[in-house]
C-alpha cells in the first residue's frame, strides 16, 4: 500500500510500498511491514477486541507501542525503542534489533536467538515473564518489583 488507514484496512497485514509518503505516526490494528521506509517514526499496534490475533510488525527504526492484552505480536528488523503496555501470556517475540529500551508493563517478552536488545526494562503493573536463551541477546534487565517479574534468563543478565 501507498499508505495506510485503519478505517480502511480491511483485517490484512499491510506491506508499505517503498514510495510511502504518508504519515510518519501509525496506529494499527492489523501487521505491518513497514519495508525500507525510515520515514515511519512511531507505530502503535492496538487490539483491545476479545478476538485474539497473531500479528507480525516489521519496522525500520522509531518507535514501536502494542498495547493487545490477548494477542501474540512477532516483531522483526529494527526499532529504537519498544513499549509494551499489555500482551497476552502466548507473547510477545522480538526477533530484530532494539538499539535502546524495551519496556514491558504486563505480559510475556520472550527475547529470540536473532534478537540483539540494549536494555529490558520491566515496570509491572501486572506480572511480567521475561525469557532470554543467550545472554549475547540483551545487555542489560531491569525490574522495578521483582516480586512481579519471573525470569527466565541467563545468570550472567539477571538484574
């Protein structure tokens, strides 16, 4: 698509064309692709529907909000900084690279072997799950109540 509209999407993932020139925030509702655009700054996944969805979201910088309290997000290529208000136990799953902070406010975040992540920041509102196989994914975890957040990570990034 040359650009993107909820009200017109019709429940697909959308691939942006490489000559988007359309707005640089995004609220969806669907995935997204948002291809070799730098010019998509912020993108804000909302599903506060009963329906769960299974949706993937590639970004290309910026920054990415998903607030989806039933759904399972993958997220692929790059992001300067992620913020999860809300996702479903099934996860949240980071594949690209988080050059700063992802911070998680309730849900599942499950750091996958291709992910390179600076910084997890865990501020639970609810119960927070973090699950991290190497220890070369993250450089740094935080917490601000651990007696909120299970970890299931390296020794090496335990915060």
């Amino acid at each position: 698509a040359s650009s993107y509209s909820v009200t017109e999407n019709t429940g697909y993932s959308v691939y942006l064309m490489p000559d988007y020139k359309g707005d640089s925030t995004l609220n969806i509702t669907t995935g997204i692709d948002v291809g070799e655009n730098t010019n998509v700054e912020v993108v804000n996944y909302t599903n506060e529907s009963s329906t769960a969805k299974s949706v993937v979201i590639r970004t290309n910088g910026g920054k990415l909000t998903v607030s989806a309290p039933l759904d399972t997000v993958e997220h692929y290529e790059k992001a300067d900084k992620v913020v999860i208000t809300s996702i479903a136990n099934e996860s949240f799953h980071e594949y690209g690279e988080i050059t700063g902070n992802i911070e998680i406010e309730s849900g599942h975040l499950a750091v996958e072997s291709t992910a390179k992540v600076s910084t997890i920041v865990a501020k639970p509102t609810n119960t927070v799950k973090l699950s991290v196989t190497n220890e070369e994914n993250v450089g740094t975890i935080v917490t601000t109540d651990t007696t909120k957040t299970t970890l299931n990570v390296p020794e090496s990034v335990k915060p």
